[in-house]
C-alpha cells in the first residue's frame, strides 16, 4: 500500500520542522512545544506549494527548502525571543529528554502505521487529497479545484509525501488524532482540576481524553483521509494556546503563545475551504482579554503568523490562477473573506488602542454579552437574507446530528449536559474559562449555520459537510464538561476559590 519509508519521513519531517519553527516559543509553551510541532510543521507544506507555483515545477529540493525556510522565517519573526521566564522556572519538557520522548514516540507510532496501515477512505479522499496530491508533486500547478474545493493544506501534504516516497498518506491522520487526546489531557491536566492535588488532576485528564477516545465518530475519524481531524488539531491547538497565553509570566511570553495560536489558526483556515470562516472564532474568542487590558501589541502577535502564512499561499494562487472558480470557494468569496478578517483585525487592534471603548468594555463578562449578541444579529441577518437556504441548512444540520448522521445519541448526550451546566450559573462561571469555551461554541456553530445558510444547505446523509464539520467542535466541548465537573467538585470540597496556577507548577 506504501512505499517504504514515505509516511515515516513526511512525519518526520513534519515534526522537526514544527521543532524548528516554534523553537523560539519553547520555554513558553513546555510540554505543549512537542504536542504542536507536528501540527505547525505541517504547515510548511502550502508553503513548499506555493514555491512550486510560483517557480512552475514539481516538488522537490528547492520547493522544499524555500518552503521550509519561509515557515521558518515567519514564526522566528513573529514569536519574540524568550531568553527564560521569571520566578526560575525551568521548562525541563523541552530538554533533551521531552526531544527524546517526543521523537520515539512518534517514529515509533509512524513505523507501526507504515508497517500496519490502518486507514478509512472514500471517494474525497481519493479525488480531493490523494491524486491532486500526485498532480502537485509532479507539476506544482495550482488549480482551482485544488484552491477553490479543496484548500491547499491537505493537498500539500499529500503531494509531500508523494515526493517522500509514499504512494498513499494515511499516517499523519492517526497522529494528529493522538495530538488531539494529548492537548485534551494537557487541557485537563493544567485546568480542569486546577487547585486540586496532582491524583485528581491526572484523573482528569486520563478521563476526559478516555472519554473522546470511546466516542465513535473519533475512532472513524483517525484514521478518515480527510480535513476532520486535521481540523479538530488546529482549533484545539490554538484554544489551549490562547489559553495558556492568559498564565503567562511575562508579556513576552504571553505573546509568544498567543503568536502560536495565531499560526495554529492559520491551519485551521488552510485545512477546508470554509476554513476561512471559521478562523473568525479563534480571533473573537482571543481578542476578548486583548481589548479588555488594552494590549494592541497582543492582538499583532496573534494577527501576524495567519497574515503571513494566507498572504503567501492566496497571493501565489492569485498570481497564477486569478480570481478563479469553484462551486465552494471561488477566487472573489476567498478574497470577501480575507477582507473580512482584515478589518476584524484592524478592528480588534483599534479596540485594544481606544481607551473610551476600553472604558465601556471593562469587563469580559460584558464583552462575552456583547459577543453572544453579535453572534445572535448575525445568524438573524443571514436567516432574514437567505430564508429558505438557512431554513433548510438548520433542518439538514439538526436532522444529521440527532438522527441521521452517524452520530448515534451523542449529540442529544451533548445538548442535555450543556443544558445541565447552564442550569448551574455560579458553578459554569467559576469553571476555568468556562464562559470563553461556551463562547468559542457558540460562535462555531453561529459560523457554521452562517456558511451553510449562505453557501449550500447539505443534506440529510451522513456524508454531508456539517454533519462531519461539527465533530471538529466535540473536543473543545469535553474540555469545556471537563472544567465544569472540577468546579463541582471544588466547590463538594469546600475549595471555591479560582486559584489558576502559573505555567511553573504544572511544568513540575
């Protein structure tokens, strides 16, 4: 089924390139510098794309090293140098010994895929990923499918591995699945149970990573050639970085990661073609304490990486494609959206700089309401506009999910548990970053009703795209279940208080 070596090497490579590229983030993030280093090294295969178009040739050494050389280039510019933290901490997870364990354990994980290479396909996978993934490695042309239908990260990837020896890519799904359970345990761990003693905490983390391991759609979705898992990777990745963003010692570090959470976003944005919208969710959920503290320099971190990374590939498709066609993102709606988060971004940088605004927004709470409202006008907006499509979009979507979809009762199983934490106000507002994650959902599915109420409404199959988009949201709720449950038990115990603990203890 493979050639031999090709999945092995394009992790490999993968994983020291994202080693490379976050090098500079190491000590801020710790343990989580090896959890995000095979997604962010993904990320240099666009960009390898992008220097085959722009040079009219297939993938190989030159393509390699510019493309690797610009993701590099644009995370060293982007992440500050964090020379160490105060209070002297050490992050001992990216000494020797986290490099050691990180590499074994994913060469070892590669070579038992290569050797047994499990994997689930059908025909988007053959036809999306697999034979454009053959097209680029041998000629380098975009095309407007490739741009347009698919969006170019996944196909990169393929092609990668093409030009690595592989005749088909399975390996890296299972492996980003792996990195999804493990920033859930890392979720749980740091702050899930977050005055609790380490026993509780490790529970946590083992039962909420137990917990999306058991679910079926998961399992199916490790190993589906397919933009899911990669998804679900990017979004968790740049909400448990904007997360840890908030325990930052310093604001150099407090910008570094959230310049991680940014390049996280530019994944995320690369993965779909409806990738571009749902970006939006990571901007509004990490701008939220940006404008509250007046920090604009925040807000730049975050906006730079994604503004870079997007403007290499999209300029590139437009050079050699123009504003092409397509039925999911033709040329001129992928420039509406990148217009689109170019003002959210100035708008975001002006409201972190206005103190009269700041002023009125003094409080996340009252810029979480403003949120959930604006997220409310919108929906409304687009329901008014387009009727029947959204109509018929919120019928399919609530067809697939409860009945029809494949899901079995899971989401009846998530709408009763979110029901049960906000019939608990003070218990969901004392859960670490509860209100945040509820936020990052809402507007999930606010954008998802959006696109598919404006674009295509789906239809009642399992195969259909929301019915599969809504799996990438399943992680960030058990994280959000899972912050909710240890303020329950704090609060059993008597231990109300919403201590969160500074990056160095959970480095210990």
């Amino acid at each position: 089924m493979t050639a031999p070596g090709g999945n092995v090497a394009l992790v490999v490579a993968s994983l020291v390139l994202g080693w490379a590229a976050l090098w500079h983030a190491r000590r801020a993030l710790g343990g989580a510098y090896h959890l995000l280093a095979l997604p962010a090294g993904l990320l240099a295969w666009p960009l390898v794309l992008a220097a085959a178009a722009a040079a009219r040739r297939g993938f190989g050494a030159r393509p390699f090293a510019l493309g690797a050389a610009l993701l590099i280039a644009v995370c060293w510019a982007a992440l500050p140098r964090l020379r160490a933290l105060r209070e002297g901490r050490t992050a001992s997870a990216t000494g020797p010994l986290g490099f050691a364990a990180t590499a074994g354990a994913v060469l070892g994980a590669a070579l038992a895929l290569q050797r047994v290479p499990l994997t689930a396909s059908g025909y988007d996978s053959l036809f999306h990923y697999g034979l454009p993934g053959v097209w680029l490695h041998d000629t380098g042309r975009l095309t407007a499918e490739v741009m347009g239908a698919y969006s170019p990260l996944i196909p990169a990837v393929h092609a990668a591995g093409s030009a690595l020896g592989a005749e088909w890519v399975h390996a890296v799904y299972p492996l980003l699945a792996a990195t999804v359970l493990a920033l859930l345990a890392y979720a749980g761990w740091r702050w899930a149970f977050p005055v609790a003693p380490s026993l509780p905490r490790a529970l946590a983390a083992a039962g909420l990573t137990a917990l999306l391991a058991s679910i079926p759609a998961f399992v199916f979705h490790s190993f589906y050639v397919h933009s899911h898992m990669v998804s679900a990777a990017y979004l968790l990745g740049s909400l448990v970085a904007i997360r840890a963003s908030e325990d930052a010692l310093d604001a150099t570090a407090r910008r570094s990661l959230l310049a991680v959470a940014g390049l996280m976003g530019a994944g995320l944005a690369l993965a779909r073609p409806d990738g571009l919208a749902y970006a939006f969710v990571l901007i509004a959920v990490a701008a939220v304490p940006s404008v509250v503290g007046g920090r604009p320099r925040d807000a730049a971190s975050f906006l730079a990486p994604p503004a870079l990374v997007l403007g290499v590939v999209y300029a590139t498709a437009y050079v050699r494609l123009g504003v092409w066609g397509s039925h999911k993102l033709p040329g001129s709606r992928a420039a509406a959206m990148l217009g689109a988060l170019s003002v959210v971004g100035v708008v975001w940088l002006v409201a972190a700089s206005w103190p009269a605004l700041r002023r009125v927004a003094r409080s996340e709470r009252r810029v979480l309401t403003a949120g959930h409202a604006a997220l409310v006008l919108a929906v409304a907006g687009v329901a008014a506009l387009r009727t029947e499509g959204f109509v018929r979009a919120a019928a399919n979507a609530g067809e697939n999910l409860f009945r029809a979809g494949g899901y079995g009762y899971l989401w009846y199983s998530i709408l009763g548990l979110l029901v049960l934490t906000l019939a608990f106000p003070s218990l969901r507002r004392a859960a670490d970053w509860s209100p945040r994650l509820l936020f990052a959902l809402a507007a999930f599915f606010a954008v998802g009703l959006a696109v598919h109420g404006v674009t295509h409404p789906g239809r009642v199959s399992v195969a259909d795209s929301f019915n599969r988009v809504a799996f990438h949201a399943v992680p960030v709720f058990i994280w959000y279940l899972g912050v909710f449950v240890g303020a329950a038990w704090s609060s059993a115990r008597g231990r109300t208080d919403t201590v969160i603990e500074g990056p160095e203890e959970a480095a210990r």
